[in-house]
C-alpha cells in the first residue's frame, strides 16, 4: 500500500524586508537611490511608478522601516481622515495612488494630504502603475502638485534580478533547488516579482505534499499547473 499524501498545512510563511534583502539592478537602481536620499527629497512626494510585480512594494516596505510609514490606498483616501495618516510619523505610502483619479472626493483627499505634508514638512510615497503624466486627474491644482513632484520607474526585472530573487524567495523558505530549476524556471515563467513570489509557494506547497525535492520534474509540473489556472499576462512565457 502506498502512504497518501502528506496535507500540507497553510502556517503562512514570512519574507524578509528590511534593506540588506532587497537586490538592487538596473530596473531599481533609481528608484533605490531616490529612497536613499530621504528626507532630503525636492518635494513632499515621490511617485514609484511601474507594471505589478516590479518591486514597487517591496520599495516602500524598506522605506517604511526607515520613515514608520502609515500605509494606505488611493480608493481608501478621505479628506476627514487625512490628518490622523501623517500623525504618527509624518510620513504615508499611498498604494494604487492613481485611483483617486475621476473620483472628486478622493483627489480633494489627495490634495489636501500633499498639502498638509508640505506645512508639516512630511512626505508621501505614491505607487501606481501609471506614471503621473498619464492620471487623468481632474483637480487642476493637484494635477500641478503631482507633476511637480519627482517620478521614478520601476522597470520589469530582467533575469539576473529574476534568478537572484528566486534563490532568496527559495531560502526564505529553506528550500535549496539546484541551478537547473533556476535556469528551467527563467526561461518559462512571467517576467513579474509577483508571479516569482506565488511560484516559489507553490512549489514548496508541492513538494511537500509530494515528498518530492524541487527538481525540474516538478516545477514543469508546477508551473504548468499555474499558468493553465491564472490569466496570462503580457511578457509571460509559456514554452514548456
């Protein structure tokens, strides 16, 4: 009789984010440098802009554990609860900021938090996908605000950030593939951090329940599995 096999349990699993585990390249080197120069930045904002999966929350996660941050997003903005986000620590990371855009309320919420960091010499860290020159925003003197500010692309990774990103979400979670997986894997997965970050668990989810190593046999499996049941994204590969 064979054993079943094993269930794996959810535990949830914590990722490194302080700043010696974020890998700087080329598709983040300035986006890294702009965060090194806080709070010495020409304005109260700075705008991280670029595709899912950049990075861009990783970014703000490690700017967060300098500056304690409150986080919060552009569709959750509201002008009354405006000043209590900059009372803790003088400083918001604005997730989805673009959101606020079309929605009066919002961008009136907006306005009034760059304003408000501005006199209280704050800052904000705005993330979107677009950049700023692309909101469609409707409030004159925000669009002028925002604008103004600094802007800096998240640029997709490319392999070398891939394949070192991979290694670390594997070693996060004591897992130590061989080269070829890493090398099996570049060559077929979405060229996203996101996509990279629910590969990796889904592996280590599969190799457990399997009692099996993560070898090029099951991440051909793996990936398979994810890329037949997620939506295909522009810049993925699916050659198996």
């Amino acid at each position: 009789m064979s054993l079943p096999a094993q269930i794996p349990l959810d535990l949830g699993h914590r990722t490194a984010m302080g700043c010696e585990d974020f890998l700087v390249a080329p598709s983040n080197a300035d986006a890294v440098a702009w965060l090194d120069r806080w709070p010495s930045w020409p304005a109260p904002a700075l705008t991280l802009f670029g595709p899912a999966g950049c990075g861009k929350t990783h970014l703000s996660q490690v700017w967060r554990a300098r500056s304690h941050a409150v986080v919060t997003r552009g569709d959750a903005l509201d002008s009354g609860v405006v000043p209590s986000l900059l009372a803790p620590a003088n400083a918001v990371v604005v997730e989805d900021a673009d959101a606020v855009t079309g929605k009066p309320e919002r961008e009136e919420a907006l306005f009034h938090l760059y304003n408000l960091a501005r006199e209280q010499q704050g800052h904000l860290l705005l993330l979107s996908r677009k950049a700023p020159s692309r909101w469609r925003t409707r409030l004159p003197d925000l669009r002028s605000r925002i604008k103004g500010a600094p802007a800096v692309e998240v640029r997709p990774p490319d392999d070398a950030l891939l394949a070192a990103v991979l290694v670390k979400l594997f070693a996060d979670r004591q897992l130590r593939p061989g080269m070829e997986v890493i090398t099996y894997l570049l060559a077929r997965m979405e060229r996203s951090l996101d996509f990279a970050r629910r590969l990796v668990a889904a592996l280590d989810h599969a190799s457990l329940a399997a009692h099996r190593g993560v070898t090029v046999p099951l991440a051909r499996e793996v990936l398979s599995d994810l890329q037949r049941t997620e939506p295909q994204r522009s810049g993925s590969k699916t050659t198996l």
